[in-house]
C-alpha cells in the first residue's frame, strides 16, 4: 500500500509541474495585434502606449517598457519557431543602440493565452546582435518568477564573438507568465536583443491518469512476484 502511495504521490507531482504554475497576465485594455502565425512587427511607439499588446499565436505580450532605449524608428519583431515538439516564441528589439550607452529598464510580460491549460513555459533564452571585430558589449536579464540560476542570463560578445563563462539560458519547472528584465551595455555596433521563450505542451489529463494507474499497476505485479 504504501508503494502505491508514493507511486501516486510521483504522478501527481508529475502532473503539477507540467500544468504550470498560474500568474496574472499582461495588462490589455488598450488595442491588441493579433498574429496567428506566431510572426509579426509592430513599432516601439504601439507597444509603449499602456494597454496594447500583441497576441502572437497562443502568446500574450504586453507592459512593455522600452527604459531608455531610443523609440524613434525602433521595430518589435514576432517570430515562431519548432523544434522536436517545442515551441520557440522570439521577441526582437531592432533599434539603433549607440555605442557607448548602457541601456537600462527594458521589460516585457508574456503569458500564454486562456484556452491552453496544458502548455508551460520551461525556459528563456537571451541574445543579442552585434556586428564586426571590436567592440565589447553585454547583455543582462533576469524574470519574475526567478528561474534556474537565480542570477539569470550574462553574456559578453567581443564583436560577433560570445566569450567564454556566458549564461544564456533561464531554466523554469514550468510558467505560464513571465515578467522579463534586461539591461544591454554597448560598446559595439549592436542592432537587436533577442529573447526566445520556449514552450512545451504537457499531456492531457487522461494520459496522466492512464500513466498513474500503469505505475501503480505494475508496483502491484512487483509485489506479488516478491511475494513468491
């Protein structure tokens, strides 16, 4: 009896952390761009207006704030990817960073939208680009809730050259919101951040039942074939 327990208290644990953990979403009360395909652009100037958002495929983006980054021409580039059942959401910040400058109070939410209660966010990953030989610039960021490291994602690029000891990547148990924070000092000619979010999709209810009755099942069968 006792494995059976603890074989579904594993189940439900299992079920837990692929579910998500719930947080509030992005505020939307203003005007919302719809991209079905997951792919799109919109200006600074839309999404720094309170209220508007973009729903890109089944994801929320809103409460930006563009810091002290230059709105002035500046674009925010949607894209989807897929890769072995994952599902890569990219948001890219093309502007023009000056070097010299250290661009602070940039923020963004994202969560998934209502109608997908079996999807969660599991990872952040950040980037940025920068073009020729010289010139050293790095890239801060960080969520709420804290991933895995607690610190967030460093990265240092010398030109277009990622240099060693770099984080890149947020590891999560599973989100459905994120309120993500980054900072980017230039000293090269940078012309995007990028933030990719990954999503996985977990089983439906009835997998995981099904799952819990074989476990259990089969610690039955152990028990008896100890039992002989």
């Amino acid at each position: 009896m006792k494995r059976l327990v603890s074989t579904l208290a594993v189940v439900w644990l299992v079920a837990s952390l692929l579910s998500g953990q719930a947080n509030a979403a992005p505020t939307c009360g203003g005007t919302t761009t719809t991209f079905v395909s997951g792919v799109g652009i919109v200006t600074d100037a839309f999404l720094a207006t309170a209220g508007n958002c973009v729903l890109a495929q089944d994801k929320l983006f809103g409460d930006f704030n563009f810091g002290n980054l230059n709105q002035t021409g500046g674009q925010v580039a949607f894209n989807l990817q897929f890769f072995g059942g994952l599902e890569k959401h990219q948001v890219s910040f093309n502007n023009t960073f000056a070097a010299g400058t250290n661009y602070t109070g940039i923020s963004f939410a994202v969560a998934i939208a209502p109608g997908n209660p079996n999807k969660s966010i599991i990872a952040l990953d950040g980037d940025f680009t920068q073009s020729g030989d010289t010139g050293t610039s790095t890239l801060t960021k960080n969520s709420t809730p804290l991933g895995t490291p607690v610190g967030g994602i460093s990265m240092t690029k010398i030109g277009a050259f990622l240099q060693a000891g770099a984080v890149t990547t947020i590891d999560y148990p599973g989100v459905q919101e994120l309120v993500i924070t980054e900072s980017l000092n230039v000293n090269g000619a940078v012309s995007s951040i990028t933030d990719t979010i990954t999503e996985s999709v977990a089983p439906e209810p009835g997998t995981l039942w099904l799952l819990g009755t074989a476990l259990a099942g089969f610690s039955l069968i152990r028990r008896r074939r100890k039992a002989k």
